[in-house]
C-alpha cells in the first residue's frame, strides 16, 4: 500500500488520517507525521521517533476503524491547531468488546511542499493525568 498524502488543507488532516489508519499500514499512517513528531501515549507521557511509530502501530494491530469527526480548525502560519473527536470501537484481537474514544487536540505544521502534518498527535486531548494516592 501506498503512503497517505499529507493534505493541502490543514482540516483534511484528521480525515486523511483516518483513511490511512482504516488501511492498517503503519507506513501509510507514518507519512501524515513529522519525522521529529510527538504521540501523546497518555496524560503525561509524550513518545518520539520508535517509541511513537510503536504506539500507532499497537493501535492499528486492533484491526478496528476509527471514526475522526473535526470540531475545530485554527491556523496560524505554518502552524494548525486540529480538535476532534474520534472513535475506535468493535471486537478486538481476543474477541472482547473495545472502545476508545476521546477528543484530541492535535498541532499541525505545514512542511515546505505546502502539505500539512502531525507535530504533536495528542489523542487524551485535555485529559488529566491521573491523580497520585495520599501522600
């Protein structure tokens, strides 16, 4: 399969992404990041290079589509900020039911061939870290 082209227009990103992520190519999905990009794992947890091209990949090794509806785009320059909500949901590997969903606050850069892409991809969006136990 073919990597997904970057979009001209920074509010087609999520879709773009999507389409690419419900082929399950992790190299589909990798052309749509930054080579530096950043993957909020959890609240609180930010992966690079392996470590987040990992992360998508444990999410494409579900099987399972998502669905990313935009809220928001704003941009400034070569910057965009993208929120939307999306959702994974169906039988996972082990046949037990699986849903993951949220709304995520994504930073996009435009690269100099005028197609945009992820720099941050921040899934738990403005999720809180989980509180610690007493002290």
């Amino acid at each position: 399969m073919a990597p997904a082209t970057p979009p001209t227009d920074p509010a087609r990103l999520p879709a773009v992404f999507a389409e690419a992520f419900n082929t399950g190519d992790p190299a589909a999905v990798e052309a749509l990041f930054e080579p530096g990009a950043a993957f909020v794992d959890r609240p609180g947890t930010v992966l690079t290079g392996d470590d987040r091209r990992a992360a998508v990949a444990r999410f494409l090794a579900l099987g399972l589509p998502i669905r990313i509806e935009l809220r928001h785009c704003y941009t400034s320059g070569d910057l965009a900020l993208l929120i939307g909500d999306y959702l994974i949901e169906g039988e996972g590997p082990d046949g037990g039911p699986i849903r993951s969903e949220g709304t995520a606050t994504d930073v996009a850069r435009r690269g100099a061939d005028g197609r945009w892409r992820y720099a941050i991809d921040n899934p738990p969006g403005t999720d809180r870290l989980p509180e610690e136990g007493p002290q």
